[in-house]
C-alpha cells in the first residue's frame, strides 16, 4: 500500500531536528530528512516506545529517542548503541506527485 504524505518536502516543516511526525493512512509515523534523503520509520523507540518524532537527528544521521537516547540508523533501522533494538521502516517516494511511503 502506497500512501501519499505530503506535496513537497517544504509542506512536512522540518526544523533544527530535521525529523517529523506525519500521519500516513490510519497510522502516525516519523520522517527524517537526512542531507537531500527522506526516510519513513516507526514513530515508537523499538526499547519503550518513546516518540522518536520529539527526538533529532545526530551529526552522523541517526535518529536519537528523547527518552533513554538510544540511537538508530534510520537507513538500516539498525540500533546504533548496541542494545540490539530494531527500527520499522519504510521506503519513501518522491517525485512530481508528491512524497508517498510505501507500507509492505
């Protein structure tokens, strides 16, 4: 299923943290915006659902959990702080249509 999130990288506001929460069909998820690339990901911390949509982005393009700063990779979803913690993500579309996240 293909759901449309946006018209533009513009209409999603990114600010200083470069992540926000966005609702795609019957669901809240996180957007990050890292250098030129979106990417689409759970917006519950895998470790205890914090809401990675109130965390940031790191110099090195991780998504930080406000709550116990746990770090994930957001192009891999991997858990970058070695607790073994996975990250749900999803592919994202751009182009002349709009910003769409593919949910499989």
């Amino acid at each position: 299923m293909t759901i449309k999130i946006a018209e533009s990288v513009a209409e999603l506001g990114f600010d200083q943290r470069r992540v926000v929460r966005v609702r795609a069909g019957d669901k809240y998820i996180s957007v990050a915006l890292v250098g030129e690339q979106l990417f689409a990901f759970a917006d519950k911390c895998p470790h205890a659902g914090g809401c990675l949509s109130a965390g940031w982005m790191d110099s090195l393009g991780n998504i930080v959990c406000p709550v116990h700063r746990y770090k994930f990779d957001v192009s891999n979803g991997r858990n970058t702080t070695g607790e073994g913690y996975h990250l749900k993500r999803w592919p994202v579309l751009e182009n002349e249509d709009g910003i769409f996240v593919i949910f499989n």
